[in-house]
C-alpha cells in the first residue's frame, strides 16, 4: 500500500505540531525534537515500513507495534521511534477508511496515536500501555461492526 502525499504531509505535520507541544514537557527539548524528527522521517518513508494492505491488517499491525512500544520506552531504545514512525504511517494509511466508516472511533484512534507519541517523548511506558490497550479495544469493535 502506497502513502499518499496528503497522508504523509498530514503525518508530518501532525508529527511536528506534537514536536513544538512537546518543548514544554519534561523531556529537554532537543530529545524531544529529535525524537519526534526521527518518528517523522520514518512516517514519510512509509514505503519502507512495510505498512499492510487491508484494514484489518494495518489495525492488528497497531495493535501489535503499540504494544511493543511500552517495552521500548522503558529500555530507551532506539527501536521506540522506528515503531512510532510505523504506528503513525499505518494509522495514516488507515485513517480515511475508518473515519468514514465510524468517525467517533476515527478521533479516539488518532487521540491514541497522539497518546503515543506522547509517551515516546515524555518516556512514559504506562502511558504507552494504556493507550495500547485501548487501541486494541478500538480495533476490537470496529472489526465487530465492519467483519471482513
């Protein structure tokens, strides 16, 4: 599945907005606009991420990098930003389709994707871990409602 230009400058920008509200947190704000750069970078290169072709896989992909990342904020990897710059791709490759299926389900998945960047660059895998678990309960009942 290719990124479209409108997807991944959505991406980029929301990425760099998250980069300016980030200053101000407890994270020094080089980190944080690194941090975020980096995730950006990975975003528009979405073509390399290997982002899954139908909804239902992009969602477990979610799902599953979501995950992942609580483990990588608490050890500092460097692998935390290679999955937010997927997390974001997939999401923005997914975004159009669900939000016009189920637009109240389309907000509360981009609020949780802004959840996670948050928590990469405040380093707060608790904060990553809840927002996997909801993103999981999300992907849940959309594919109730939209099987196949």
């Amino acid at each position: 599945m290719r990124s479209t230009p409108v997807r991944s400058s959505l991406s980029v920008a929301v990425v760099l907005m998250f980069a300016a509200g980030a200053a101000s947190c407890s994270v020094s704000t080089e980190d944080a606009q690194s941090l975020t750069a980096d995730a950006a970078a990975i975003a528009t290169d979405a073509a390399s991420l290997d982002v899954p072709a139908t909804l239902p896989e992009r969602l477990a992909a979610l799902v599953a990098d979501s995950q992942r990342l609580s483990d990588e904020i608490a050890a500092d990897s460097d692998l935390r930003t290679t999955l937010l710059g997927r997390l974001i791709a997939t999401w923005a490759a997914s975004d159009e389709e669900v939000s016009a299926a189920e637009p109240e389900l389309g907000r509360e998945f981009s609020h949780q994707i802004d959840l996670l960047q948050t928590a990469v660059t405040r380093r707060r895998p608790g904060d990553a871990t809840r927002a996997a678990d909801i993103l999981e309960q999300l992907s849940s009942t959309y594919l109730e409602r939209h099987p196949g």
